[in-house]
C-alpha cells in the first residue's frame, strides 16, 4: 500500500511539472478541445441524423398505443385460472401501492422528477465509464422516460449490440423520444405507463401481474419488501426469479431498500425491519396453470367464436363457471382410479400402461389427438347446468382432444333411464311387470339379434324398478320394444341428446354414441326431478374497463313432470341403495349415507367402455373410462367395478368441503301400495314377506287389484303370472 502512495505522487508531481510548461500546457489544452470538440461534432450529427427517414418512433404513435394485455380466465369464486397472450393487466398509478414507484425510481432513476427526460449527470458518468472501460454497451444512462420508450417501441428501438455505432444511435433515439415523451405528458403518466409496461419475468409484463404471478395478491397491496423485490428484477428478472434463486433476489431487494433509505424514502429502522422481511412466493397467477386446461380451451372456442383475435389483446376477462377445488379433486380421482386399472388391481389388465408407453419414447410421449393408452373424462354440472369441473383426458399436452364434449362413445346402461322415462310417462308404473327372458329381433333387416344380459341369465317375472336397479337388458329392451324404439329416441332427444340416435331395438341398451357432456345435461333432470339445464361454462364476459361484454342465460327445460321426475330419481336411488353402484358407493363407505346420492352404471357389451354418471339433489357427474380406439378394457370390465369408484372417491371429497344437501322431496300428491315383487299386484298378506315391497304412485297407475295368486287356497304348483297376464291390472296409457 506504502508503494501505491509513493507511485502515485511521483506520477502527480510529474504531471504537475509538466503542466508549468507553457508550451506542453497549451498543447494539452488544444487536445482537450478538439477531442471536445470531435465528440460535440459527432453527437451533434448523430442527434441530427438519428431520427432521419422517420426512424424515430412519434408521440403521434405512441398516442395511439394501447398496451397489450392478456385474456384471463377466472373461477367461480374470482381465483384466476389462467391467462393468454401477453400477461398483463393495466392498473393505475392511484391504485398502486406506493411503495412500488418509490422502490422503482430509487434504483432506477432517482433524479426523475428533477430532469426533462434525460439525467445528464448520470449520462455523463455512464460516458466516461464507457470510455475508460471501452464497454459502450454497458448501460447505465437509460432513466424511466428512454426506458419507457425502449418498452413500448422494442421494433424501433431494439437492443442490439452488435456494433458501437448502433448502440450509440439507439441510445441517441431514445433519448429524443424521452425527451418528447416528457414534453407532453406528465410525470406521473409516464411512470403509470412504465410500470405496466415493464417485463418482470415469467409472462409477467407490469407490475400487477408480476404482483399476482410472484405474490398472489393485487400491487395495491404490496408492502415495501415485495415492492423492493420487483423494482430488484426490472433489469434482469430471470436472473433474479424469486422462486429459482429466493437469496440472490434478496440481497438485490436489500440493494434497493438501502437506496431507499439514503434517499430518505425510508426511516433506518424501516429499512432493517424490511431487510429482514423474508421472501414469500406464493402460487399467484401461475399456480393454476395447467389445471382445467381442456376446460379452458371448451371456453376459449365459444368465446373466440363470438369476439375474434380482440380477445387476446384488449384485456377481456372470462369469468367461468368452475369449481377449482371440484376441479382438482376431479382430476385426481379419475386419474387414481385409471392407475389402479393400469395397476392391475382390479382386473387383470392386458395392456400396456402410460407410464410404460411414456418409457418407450425415451420420456417424453409423443403429442397425438387419439392415444393407445387409457383414457378418462369426467364433467360435473350444478342442477342450473353450471359446468363445475371437466376433465377430457390423461395429459392435454399429450393430446389436445376433449373427449368431455368430443368423445362419440356408446352409453351402455347409462341410457336406459330413457327408457324407463318413456315408461312412467305412458301410464306405466315402477312395479310395473316385464319379463326378463330372451328375445330375438331383426336389426336393420341382418341377422336376428339376440341379446342377453351382463350376468348371462334370465331371471323371470320383475318390475322396471327391479330392473333399472339391477341394470337388467332384457327387461330394458322389452320395455322399450313395447313402448317403441321411436317413442324412447323421442324421449331421449327431449332430454337434451343431439347426435344420431336409430331406431334400431339395440339403441334400447346404449348403442348408439353419446357425447359425455350431454349425458350429465340429460342426468340434470333426474338430479332436478323433471327439469333438464344445458351445460354452461361461462357466468360472463368483462371488457378491461369491467363493461360486461356477453352474459350467457341459463337454458332450462322441464321434460319430465316432478311427479313423475321424483319416482324416476327414486329408482336410480335405488341403484345406489342396492343396485349396481351400492359396493363400490356405499358398501366401502366412500360416499356417506347422510349424503343423497343416485346414478347409473353402463358398461358396453364388449367391455370397451364403462360409466357411471352419479348425481346428488345438485351435483350430476358423467364418467367414462376407455381407450380411444374400441377394444376391451379388462375381461368382465363393468361400470360398477371401474368407473364407479372414481366417482365415489371423487364425491367423498367434494363433500368433505361442503355441506350435505337435502334429500329429495317427494311430492305430496303420489300414492303409496304395498306391491308383490313378482306380480305387480297390491300384496296380501298371503304373499311371501320377502316380495313384498312399498312403491309410489302417481294417482291413477296404482294397482287396484289384490294378488290372485298368494291367496288362502294358493298352491305352490301355480305358475307365476306370464308377461301378457300381468299388464291388465295396470291402469291404460
């Protein structure tokens, strides 16, 4: 150190003897001015040529300029789901916390309301930094107003280094602009603008956004530490993410909150406390990015359909009908129960799995619309058609195809409560008797078609009731072929289904496809008792200003009559209470019983696809599970087994979260018989105990006639009665 000292006042006594030479004086003089002279030539015909040809971008443009902001799409309770397009949302400079234009001009341009446009002083150090180090590219001249220019016009003014001159020439144009950036509008608009224009990382571009991405809370609300933290990025946001390096980010916010300080915006004892204040990410706007992606996308078309490319550029706001917490919960219970199929240990499972197909492509799977593997979709509409959750398969990025609203798959079973409408509607009553014995019928004049039940056997004399909680074919076809094919495609087309049902009797068990969405808008009228909804994902459309741009009416349509819509739901309740969902519903305890449920099971004949579409007094829920091209799933693969789990394990939270509904209220003016099961008549005391049963009735279908054949004389050798002895004790059509 003793050496450097020396050094140096040798060198300074040796340039002071040269300076007592009069003649080495005026040389050093005469240098100086030229090169002054040289660098005021040259930044006087760079500033005069800089902007020639128009280069230079116009107030006249920048009135005009609009800043970009992202469409958003919002949850039932105002969460944000997502965004797209530049994310950004324009806030005004009142509306901010204060602390953020404090913390932004502390680091970035502290003498900005003292200077027209450009800091001169900070300028002239930038430049004699430049020349000493040689690094024209070095920065450190640009204030909020050539910043702000910079942000807004990046086309005109691009950050290109390749060469000195051009960096020279930019910085030139930027300071012009800034300059008459500050000529016409205030200083308070300019740093408005700043601040909603600037890029803070992510998809964040101004600070609201980077506020709800990084905090998950509005820039209103910002305290002086999280404020510091975005003023820290502004320069390098990446390299300062607070989720990826939390202690880089606060040493730089430290660095902000002591400029802070020395510019008396902060008391000493407010800068430590706020020093100490530790960062805190949360979700914030990308938390529920990637969720409700087939969702959205269901919502993006409609709207894109009714407003055009606008949408992504003026800051629309879609404020949907979804349930996150639903959401999530959909998405898992679906994706468990597949494992579990995948897993094998439901069934024996013959095919390969995701994470075997993912494997064999080294990692990544390739991006297809239709996939070997596995599939599922779930979609949950309120009784007002509000969709709720949708899930349209495994992985959207994988596979962009919605088979919620998309997927043309055979019901099954889960068709048959058309059938049995078609029935209480024409007279017929639950106890009303069908036998369950093999048919034969022609089908589009080929071979005969003779279908059999899921079981394989035949079980004789039963009641539609009996047969829709047991999901018995032969007692739903015969039914239907009674009523007639056409009169129960009619009764489905009132139900809300618009793709093309025949006339064929096999449409009687669900052969002909479906649309997932559809059959949850139908299954609403047995959630409601009679009144179907239209699915509905949008509550409404909000322009940037919050102008309501579009608000979608709620479509309802009463197809059934309560009395007749409550006996429906009473029987599918009787799926539930010991039909074909009570195991994996209410025997393993997944769904409580203090929670009203009802449903239906459908699986196709060659166990290609299996359902269950659940329902409560106001939640309706269609499941699927399948591949997308048709093969079977599992040997004796039933909707029961592995489609209704899902349901039950999804339901079981859904319900965990919010109160138990009421139960159905049975309107006041049916009737009540004792009914024998295997007659259809009013029970005596004769009938065997165990086949006698309570049923409700609609005044006027009731049975009036009491059972012949369980009397005093009875004798065991008489036959049960035959399908067409049993229908005159019914009331007519």
């Amino acid at each position: 150190m003793k050496r450097v000292k020396e050094l140096a006042a040798s060198v300074k006594e040796f340039v002071a003897s040269l300076w007592e030479q009069e003649r080495v004086r005026y040389a050093l003089i005469a240098v100086v001015l030229g090169v002054g002279g040289l660098g005021v030539g040259m930044f006087w015909g760079s500033w005069s040529r800089a902007c020639a040809g128009a280069s230079c971008p116009s107030i006249a443009e920048f009135d005009e300029y609009r800043p970009v902001q992202s469409l958003k799409y919002y949850a039932a309770d105002g969460r944000l789901i997502t965004d797209a397009g530049e994310s950004r949302t324009v806030l005004p400079l009142e509306d901010m916390s204060p602390a953020i234009p404090a913390a932004m001009l502390a680091i970035e341009d502290k003498r900005f309301f003292d200077h027209g446009g450009v800091d001169v002083t900070r300028c002239v150090f930038a430049a004699a930094k430049a020349a000493l180090t040689l690094s024209f590219g070095s920065g450190g001249c640009s204030g909020i107003s050539m910043q702000l220019a910079r942000n807004i016009f990046p086309r005109r003014l691009p950050s290109d280094r390749s060469s000195k001159l051009t960096t020279i020439r930019r910085k030139v144009r930027e300071i012009q602009v800034a300059l008459e950036l500050e000529r016409t509008y205030t200083k308070e608009r300019i740093i408005e603008l700043y601040l909603n224009q600037i890029f803070l990382g992510g998809r964040a571009h101004g600070v609201e956004m980077a506020s709800q991405q990084y905090f998950g809370k509005s820039a209103a609300d910002l305290n002086v530490a999280e404020a510091a933290s975005l003023a820290a990025m502004t320069q390098r946001p990446n390299v300062y993410d607070p989720r990826r390096f939390p202690e880089r980010l606060a040493r730089r916010r430290n660095t902000v909150i002591n400029l802070m300080r020395d510019q008396d915006l902060l008391a000493p004892e407010e800068a430590e406390y706020w020093k100490a204040y530790p960062i805190a990410v949360s979700r914030g706007a990308d938390g529920y990015r990637g969720v409700a992606q087939y969702f959205v996308e269901w919502v993006r078309q409609q709207v894109f359909a009714r407003f055009g490319n606008r949408l992504f550029t003026e800051g629309y706001r879609i404020y949907t009908t979804l349930d996150l917490d639903m959401q999530l919960a959909a998405e898992r219970a679906l994706e468990d129960q597949i494992l579990a199929i995948e897993g094998g240990g439901i069934r024996n499972f013959n095919h390969e799995s995701y994470d075997e197909y993912v494997a064999r492509h080294g990692g990544v799977a390739p991006l297809d619309t239709r996939t070997p593997y596995l599939q599922g979709a779930l979609v949950t509409l309120d009784t007002n058609g509000y969709v709720l959750s949708m899930v349209g398969g495994r992985n959207y990025e994988e596979s962009k195809f919605n088979r919620a609203v998309q997927a043309l798959r055979q019901p099954g079973s889960t068709f048959k409560p058309f059938v049995f409408s078609a029935a209480l509607r024409a007279g017929r009553p639950a106890s009303y008797i069908i036998e369950d014995e093999p048919i034969s019928a022609m089908q589009n004049d080929s071979m005969p078609w003779e279908p059999v039940n899921f079981e394989g056997d035949f079980r004789g004399p039963m009641t539609i009731r009996e047969g829709l909680k047991l999901s018995r074919n032969l007692v739903a076809i015969r039914m239907g072929m009674e009523l007639g094919v056409s009169t129960v495609v009619g009764e489905a087309r009132g139900y809300g289904l618009t793709t093309p049902i025949p006339e064929f009797p096999s449409t009687l068990i669900g052969a002909a496809s479906v649309l997932p969405i559809e059959m949850a808008s139908a299954f609403t009228s047995f959630a409601s008792m009679g009144t179907q909804a239209a699915p509905l994902g949008i509550q409404r459309v909000e322009d940037a200003e919050g102008n309501i741009v579009w608000e979608p009416r709620v479509r309802k349509t009463r197809v059934l009559d309560r009395d007749h819509g409550w006996i429906l739901t009473d029987m599918l309740q009787d799926v539930v209470r010991s039909g074909t969902g009570y195991l994996p519903i209410r025997d393993r305890g997944q769904v409580p019983y203090d929670i009203p449920a009802a449903g239906k099971t459908g699986t196709t004949n060659d166990g290609s696809d299996v359902w269950y579409i659940g329902f409560t007094p106001e939640l309706v829920t269609a499941l699927w599970i399948g591949f997308d091209e048709r093969k079977q799933i599992t040997e004796g693969a039933a909707g029961g087994l592995l489609a209704a789990p899902a349901w039950a394990e999804y339901m079981n939270e859904v319900y965990s979260r919010r109160p138990a509904p009421d139960p159905w209220v049975r309107p006041s003016g049916l009737v009540t018989r004792e009914v024998d099961r295997f007659t259809g008549y009013r029970a005596t005391q004769f009938c065997p105990r165990q086949e006698r049963y309570w049923d409700w009735f609609v005044p006027g279908t009731e049975p009036t006639e009491f059972c012949p054949y369980h009397q005093v004389n009875f004798r065991l050798t008489h036959a049960l009665p035959t399908e067409s002895a049993t229908h005159h004790i019914h009331a007519p059509n």
